[in-house]
C-alpha cells in the first residue's frame, strides 16, 4: 500500500478531520410574530408615548409598553443608574453608573425590538447658562403635541401639575401613576383635555384632609424615609413588587387609551391598596372612580 508520503511528493499530510455540521434553529420575532400572540400589540405599532421618570415605577412601565407593542417611547430622566436601587428597578448591575435612558434603551431594544426609543437627556427646569442647552419646555411642548399619550412616573406633584397643564393645552391624553412610603398601594389617575386635571385630582385630596380616605395615597405614617450612603434624596422604604403592580396597573390604563381593541376604562382615579383593613397583605383591592373636573378648578378643560 502506498505510503502518504509517496502519494504527496514527499510530503506529509493528515487525514482532514469530517467538518462539524450542525442545524440551527430558526425563530420569529417579527411584528407579525409578536401581533399573533397579542390582542393590541398591531394597534400599539403606531402609538407613541412620552414617559417621564425612569425610577421604580417608571422603568417597569417603560419596558411593558414596549413589549405591549407601542411602537415609539420617548423616555426622560436625568439620572443615573444606581445599583443600590436594584431591589426595584428594571435595570441591573450592569447599569452601574449608567444614564438609565441609555441603559433603559437598550434593555428595551431586547426585549421590544420593534419599537424606537428617543431619550433626550435632561433635568426638566434645569440652569440654561447664556441660553445654552436645550430648551426643556419648548421640548416637551413639541413632544406632547405630538404624541398620542404622557406618561409620568415622576411622583412628583409638581411636575406632574406642570405636564398635566402642557398636556391638556395640546389635548394630549395623561396617564400618572405614584406610589408612597410603605408600597401598601398606590394611584393611577387619567386625565384627558375633556375631563379631570392633575389640579383637579389635587383639589379633591384638599378636600380630603384626612389622609387616610380616598383619593389619598396608602402610606405607612411609622415609616420615615431613608437617605442611604450615595444616595442624593430622600427615597422611600418597600417592595418591589407592590409597586409593579401599580406601573402594570398604569400600563393597563395606557393600553385602554391607546389600543382600540382594547375596552375603555370608565374611571379616572383608582386607588389601589395592597392591604385589608386588618393590615393582611392581599393582591390588591382597587376603588375606582370617574371624578369630574372640580368645581375649583382654573385650567382650560375642554368641554365634553
Ligand atoms: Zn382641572
């Protein structure tokens, strides 16, 4: 038998090793994949949201209205990401440190890869030096104009007060979600150009001053707010999953103003408790109602 050797000229080969074949899987994930399994996911592809306040509550909802289908978010915040917070946040340790628009961005290019994320990096009322920088009201103007829905998760009375008055002036629909110290519940509220504004829902607290009836936030009155090492504010003491349930809520009452397919809610305030009156934890017990505009009210409603 003839050697390799003589075969080749001399040279000395080796047998080749058989290639490795292997078959790989092929997977959907297109819009018409996702439409299959979603009842409002083709509606959403061309609603936009404004989302204001990527903390606990709004991360959460960010990524939802992402994977419901909306297909373009705005999402703004000036802060940063930090890790400590990581018991109720969407983002991770890999989000140290980071913008959480930019980290936020592209957890939801993962998870909702159809929809496109804007993230203007700002602090709304910020110092504008000699006029430099952006103008963060003329931004938020041109948005809400634009836009088929605000979505504040700044748990900020004024600033919520502030874009309910932007939002109503470019009849741009509302949706605010908050919780409170003690994540025993929280609120959504919904305000639209022909019905309550976030004044509006301020006076009804007014005329609540005890702050334990509806439309009051559940809060612990034992608790006292934190300030941990590194942290800059005040911040609150609780789960996180209590108050997922309150940005799912949100995203809930965002999907009913967005998608057609989708039932209309008949309410503008719910409050949700995530306690009996014996202080047993229970999934959530929500009281809902639909307030019209307050008699003390001074902004421009649109008449119904
Ligand atoms: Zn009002």
């Amino acid at each position: 038998m003839a050697s390799n050797k003589k075969r080749n000229g001399g040279r000395t080969t080796q047998p080749k090793p058989s290639t490795p074949r292997r078959l790989l899987r092929g997977f959907r994930a297109g819009p018409g994949d996702l439409a299959q399994r979603s009842t409002v996911f083709a509606d959403l592809q061309d609603r936009s949201v404004l989302l204001i306040g990527l903390g606990n509550l709004g991360s959460t909802s960010a990524v939802q209205l992402g994977r419901e289908g909306v297909g373009a978010l705005s999402l703004v915040d000036f802060d940063y990401y930090d890790p400590a917070t990581g018991v109720r946040h969407q983002l991770d340790l890999r989000a140290a440190g980071l913008p959480k628009t930019q980290a936020l961005t592209e957890q939801i290019q993962w998870a909702a890869p159809h929809t496109a994320v804007e993230t203007p990096q700002f602090r709304l009322g910020m110092a504008r030096p000699n006029g430099e920088g952006p103008d963060t009201h003329d931004f938020l103007v041109d948005t809400i104009a634009a836009t088929d829905l605000v979505y504040d998760a700044t748990a900020d009375r004024g600033v919520t007060s502030y874009l309910s008055d932007l939002a109503l002036a470019a009849d741009t629909p509302m949706i605010s979600v908050a919780t409170a110290n003690g994540t025993l519940g929280g609120r959504i509220a919904r305000f639209e150009p022909t019905g309550i504004c976030s004044d509006c829902l301020d006076w009804y607290l007014i005329d609540q001053p005890d702050e334990t009836s509806w439309p009051h936030l559940p809060s612990d009155p034992e608790l006292a707010l934190v300030q941990p090492a590194g942290c800059g504010e005040l911040t609150f003491v609780g789960t996180g999953f209590e108050p997922a349930v309150i940005a799912l809520g949100g995203v809930q009452a965002a999907i009913a103003v967005l998608s057609p397919a989708y039932p209309t809610a008949d309410w503008n305030v719910a409050v949700v408790t995530m306690r009996d009156s014996d202080g047993s934890p229970i999934p959530g017990n929500t009281d809902n109602r639909r307030l019209p505009t307050h008699t003390s009210c001074s902004a421009a409603h649109k008449p119904s």
